[in-house]
C-alpha cells in the first residue's frame, strides 16, 4: 500500500535526525585528544558529587530532558560557550528522567534549566531557552566570581 | 524517626534548595514546562484547624500514614493532593506493568499515558489532515490529496514526548505538596497494610489509617487463540514504532472507534468487528448515526462476528478467523496490525482486594461501593474500578477530592454521579449528557417522553462539500412543561466543547422552555440546540431545508 510505504521510510528518516539529534548531547571530547574533558554526562548522584560538586573548576549543570525541544536547542548553544573558556569551566548534563531525585532536589521544575556551581555551592540559576550572549554573560559571571 | 520529624526535614531541605538556587528571574526565556501552583482547595480550612488536623490525627491512629493511596492515575492523586493539602501524611503507589507488547509508561495512569491525552492527539492529528483538505477549497494553495501523508513516527514522537513532560510535572507536583511517591506494586496484606513492590525488587510495608484504591484498569485479552501473542491494544497503538497499517479493531465501544476512525483518516485501511452493538450504553440512535459516518468515511464494519483465531504469518501480516453469529459462516483476511478493543477489567485481583474481604462485584470484579466506600470501613476506592460508574478521568478527579475533604475536612458534598457529559472522539464527534432516549423511555414511559430533533447544516461544511448528513442533534426532555431535560445529545464538530456548558445547564435542571428561550450565537453548530422545535412525535422532518434564518 502506497500510503504505508510512505510512512515506513519517513520514519526511517525520522530515525536519521533523531540520531543526530543524540550525537549533540553525547559528550564531545571524550575521543579527542584534548586534555581537558570540559563535556560530560552525569551517570548518578555519585558522579554527580565526584564531578560536580567536588570539581576544582566551577560547573554549569545542564537539567535537560530528551523530549523537550528547547533543551535540545539550548545544547550546542551551551557547548560552544564552554569550549570557548578551554576548560576554565565544564559542563555536566543532568537528564531529568534518569537522575529524577538529583532534579528534584535542585528544585528543577520546568526544563532546560542551567546552575553554575562552584565549589560544590549553587552560585546562579538559569531557566529556560537563552541566546548565545546571555549565555556567555551567565558563564562568565561565573568563572570571574571568587 | 516520627513522622512530624520526617516531614519537617522534607520542609526543611525543600525550603533550603530553593534558598540555594536564588531567585533569578525567568525574564525573556522560552519554558517547556511552567509549574503550577497549587490551587486553594475548595472549602480550604484555616491554617489553625490544618494544624489541629494533623497533629491529632498522626497521634490518634498510630500509623505511619494518614492515607496510602494505590494507583497513581486521575483519581488517587487528586484524593492525595487534595489530602496532603488539608495536612495528612500521604503516600501514593504507582506501577505499570508492561503490556503483552512490552509497553510501559510513566506516572499519571491511564488518561495521560494511554488515554484521554494521547488518543485526543492522534484525533487532533486526523482533524488536521481532514481540515488540510478543506483548506484547498478555501483558497489555500496546497499539494495534491495524496501527497498529503502522515509521519507517524513524528506524531507518535511529539505525542510521546508531550506525554513524558505531563509525567514530569505531576512528579514535581506531588514533591512541591509534599506528597511521597513511591514507584512500586502495591498489594493489600490487611486492612491497614499495604504491601510495597519497588522496582528494583525491594520490598517495603506501608501501615496506614486510610487506604484508598485507585488502580484503574488495563485492556482485557479475550481468550482466543493467537490473541495475547499477536494483538495490542490501546496500551500500545500511541507508542507503536511503526505505522500499524491495515488495521482490524475488534470491538465497538468508544475507544475502537475512536482508534479506527484515526487510523482510517491517517489514510490506513481500517475494520471494526462488532459482536452485537456499536457504543452499547449509548443511545442507539446516535450510535447507528456515528457508524453511518465511519462507513461513509471508508471505515469497514464487520457486523455481528467473533473472533476466532489469529496466526502470525511468515511476512509478519495476522491472519484473523473470524465467525459470523448469525449465519454461522468462518471467514478470514490478512491484517498488519490488530487491535484488540472489547473492554476492560479492573485491577481489583491485583492488589489482593478480595483476599482481605473487599466486597467485589462477582462478574465484573470491581469494588461494589456507595459514595467511595467499600465494605471495609478504612477502605476506599475511587476511579474505573468502580461497579457501575462512569470510567471517565474528570469522575474519578471530582470523586477523589471530594472523597478527601469527607475525611479530613468535615465535607458534605457527595459525587453526582448523574449527568456527566462525555465525548466520543469519533472523526465526527459525539457528545452527550444525561440519558438515553431508550432509557428516558425505560424510566419514564413513552407517553412521558418528549424528544427535540434536527439534522443541522455546519457553516463551514459548505464550501468544501463536506457532507452534513450526520449532523444531528436531538433534546430528550419530559413531555410535561416546563420539559425539564434528560438528556442532550449531539453529532458534530468539536462535540466535546459544544456539550460542556449544557452539562453545566443541565446540572441546574434547565428546561425545553428555557433553552428555546435562549439566544444562539451565529454562525456557531451550538447554536443549534437553541433553534430546536421540531419534536419526532409530530413526524415533521427534521432536515433542513436551507441554511439561514
């Protein structure tokens, strides 16, 4: 039938950009060479308290879920302004539905929403879809911050 | 640790993230999800009589909980929420098993994951596709019919993906009320005792005064061959990776018709195989009319058949045997997907309710209950388990609140089962409230019956030709003045959003004379009901003869 036909291979191509969708969010430099490894995925709480909240650099958390359209705007948005400060700051992804108690305990109630922490302490909170500028100005307080 | 001390520490580390996460202001930033607020409860008691409430009754009762509800859909976190909010302990259990498909789902229960939500989605889906048509004759330029065609990948992901995002903000509501929630299986041990099954296979024992059951129900697998191994059912069709195909959907109650009717305009092709009524339940009238329009949309109808067997072929297509009840003859045909649709059971068994002497209806096995009591004098039951209530999200909500401001703030109002106005979400919608006309006649007598009628033309349905012949609508009051009514039925566009406010005037016992009395608004299809005067005893047509004045 024409009309199934049809519909198979749209999701076949749905599939494509799916993927490439995941290929965003997936830390960066894990394969490079790079030093630095200023991307990365929160795995659970203990990790999240290694990486995060003991981490000698000051940390955007980036409370993101897979079907939320601004979170996935926000990403590649968030990673150029991290790779700008060569490592000065990293960046650590919280997915909201594998690690629910982590937000809820930083009180995450719509999504994306982006924390600076350092020093384990939360300096600055960030909810919603930003441009790049305000980004950058977000991270750079940050950074500056003592 | 007490339970005062628990739920200050809950205080506590709330009050203390929310200190720690500053006050930055959203300013001009796109949200996915904004949280709501909670909403004072209706009656909401003085901060004095919240406090009394739940210092004494904690006290009182020697339990770890004031209420432990099991099931987390519509009905058992409305009666949470609204318990927590008059200052009891509450812990809600939500657990899904997964289908026979596989399929599984998030908190919120049927309505959100695998109900109301979704299946008014793939509807909306369908009007779209149907009103892109239109838009040609309206003057947009648009491509040919068939190259109109639907991604059901893409649907299936928005649909998803907006269902995911339900389930968060009801998780992050039952944390800001500061209700626990715990993902596990819970089953009754006592009459106080509710039996935990976490996902991760540990186990815990809740002790509660109150415990509410709330489980709903799941699609039930007749017992035919082939049937469990190869059907889904409405549990799966909203996730299927796959478009389904040409689909066979036995049973005709609303949910196969609503699923064949969006399979059929997505442009699939689709059955329904009907034992013996379509929409039992239903006025009969309005339920031969909703059929009408499916066949005329393309819609199969396989009248007065049973399923008989269903073999996996080596393409992957089911071969479904099927037996006609009344000439007896077998016949059979090929499908990608079938869904199987005949009803649904209650979870009752599951939770071992019959095992600590809920009283449980011998057929249906739901809870046999007067105003959300069961039997057993701390146990309480709200929702689709329910014997001989209306399974509607909104009737298990109302039930729910209004059961919790019985038991913990001195609440008088009762749940009017009567009059709730309900929607079929067929291609052409069907919405209605009150009886039937069989039943007003049933109930009232023949001679005692007045019914208001009219087949009515939709401004809009003009100018792309869509055919009105199913557009009908009809009053069903008493034959005495001042006609108090009974029932309203009607066939139509957005049928959901038409019947609502006459719920609501129905509700207050409006008339035949006080609705003739009331001045429609032009061009709408509600209107409609304003304009009724022909009644069927007086056998005039009931046809419109033009289309203004």
């Amino acid at each position: 039938m024409f009309a199934t036909k049809f519909l198979r291979s749209s999701i076949f191509s749905a599939a494509i950009r799916e993927s490439s969708d995941i290929c965003s969010i997936l830390p960066k430099r894990f394969a490079s060479t790079a030093p630095q490894i200023d991307v990365f995925v929160v795995q659970d709480s203990k990790d999240f308290d290694e990486r995060v909240k003991n981490s000698k650099v000051p940390v955007i958390v980036d409370f993101f879920a897979t079907w939320c359209n601004p979170c996935r705007m926000l990403t590649p948005r968030i990673e150029s302004v991290i790779a700008e400060r060569k490592g000065e700051v990293v960046l650590a992804k919280v997915d909201i539905d594998e690690h629910t108690e982590l937000a809820l305990d930083y009180d995450i109630g719509s999504v994306p929403v982006l924390i600076a922490m350092k020093n384990g302490k939360v300096e600055d909170k960030l909810i919603g879809l930003q441009d790049t500028d305000k980004l950058r100005k977000f991270v750079d307080k940050v950074v500056k911050s003592k | 640790m007490s339970s005062m001390a628990f739920l200050a520490t809950r205080r506590f580390a709330g009050g203390l993230a929310s200190r720690l996460l500053g006050v930055s202001g959203p300013g001009e930033v796109e949200f996915v999800l904004i949280r709501r607020k909670a909403q004072a409860p209706r009656g909401a008691p003085s901060q004095t009589s919240r406090r009394f409430a739940s210092t004494s009754s904690r006290s009182s009762h020697g339990f770890d909980y004031d209420l432990v509800v099991i099931g987390g859909g519509s009905g058992g976190l409305a009666a949470a929420k609204e318990a927590v909010s008059l200052g009891k302990k509450v812990a809600v259990l939500d657990f899904v098993e997964p289908s026979p498909r596989g399929t599984t789902w998030g908190l919120g229960g049927t309505c959100v994951n695998v109900g109301c939500i979704p299946k008014k989605l793939f509807h909306q889906a369908a009007l779209l596709g149907e009103s892109l048509h239109d838009a040609a004759s309206f003057g947009w330029n648009i491509p040919e019919r068939k190259q109109i065609t639907l991604d059901w990948a893409k649907l299936r992901e928005s649909v998803q993906n907006h269902i995911k995002s339900v389930n968060w903000v009801l998780r992050v509501e039952l944390r800001d009320k500061k209700v626990e929630y715990i993902n596990a299986l819970g089953s009754l041990i006592d009459t106080n005792t509710v039996h935990a099954k976490l996902k991760n296979g540990s186990e815990r024992i809740l002790k509660a005064n109150h415990i509410l059951l709330a489980m709903g129900g799941r699609p039930i697998y007749p017992d035919i061959p082939g049937a469990l191994e190869n059907c889904i059912t409405s549990d799966d069709i909203f996730s299927l990776p796959e478009a389904p195909g040409k689909t066979l959907v036995i049973g005709a109650g609303y949910i196969g018709l609503e699923c064949a009717g969006f399979l059929n305009e997505f442009g699939m092709d689709a059955t329904v195989m009907v034992r013996s009524v379509v929409l039992r339940g239903f006025d009969q009238q309005m339920a031969g009319l909703i059929t009408e329009e499916m066949k005329s949309r393309g819609v199969k109808f396989l009248f007065k058949c049973v399923p008989v067997s269903m073999v996996r072929q080596a393409d992957g297509k089911v071969k479904v045997t099927w037996k006609n009840l009344e000439d007896k003859s077998e016949s059979s045909d090929l499908y990608d997907t079938v869904l199987m649709a005949t009803g649904r059971r209650p979870l009752t068994l599951e939770v071992k309710a019959d095992q600590v002497g809920i009283k449980l209806h011998p057929d249906s096995k739901k809870v046999v209950s007067e105003k959300e009591l069961t039997n057993i004098p701390n146990i309480f039951a709200v929702g689709d388990i329910l014997e001989g209530k209306p399974e509607l999200t909104p009737v298990a909500i109302q039930a729910g609140k209004l059961l919790a401001q019985r038991l913990y703030n001195n609440g008088k109002i009762e749940m009017d089962y009567d009059n709730v106005a309900t929607t079929v979400f067929s291609p052409l919608e069907y919405g209605c409230c009150g009886l039937s006309e069989e039943t007003a006649i049933e109930r009232y007598g023949d001679d005692n019956i007045e019914v208001y009628h009219a087949f009515y033309k939709p401004t809009e349905f003009f100018i792309p030709q869509r055919s009105p012949a199913r557009c009908y609508m009809k009053v069903v009051c008493q034959r005495q003045s001042p006609q108090k009514i009974l029932g309203m039925h009607y066939i139509g566009p957005q049928g959901g959003e038409v019947i609502q406010g006459y719920a609501a005037a129905m509700k207050v016992g409006i008339t035949m004379e006080q609705l003739m009395d009331t001045v429609g608004i032009h061009p709408t299809v509600s209107e409609e009901f304003t304009r009724l005067w022909i009644t069927k005893r007086s056998g005039i047509d009931p046809t419109p003869q033009s289309c203004c004045s």
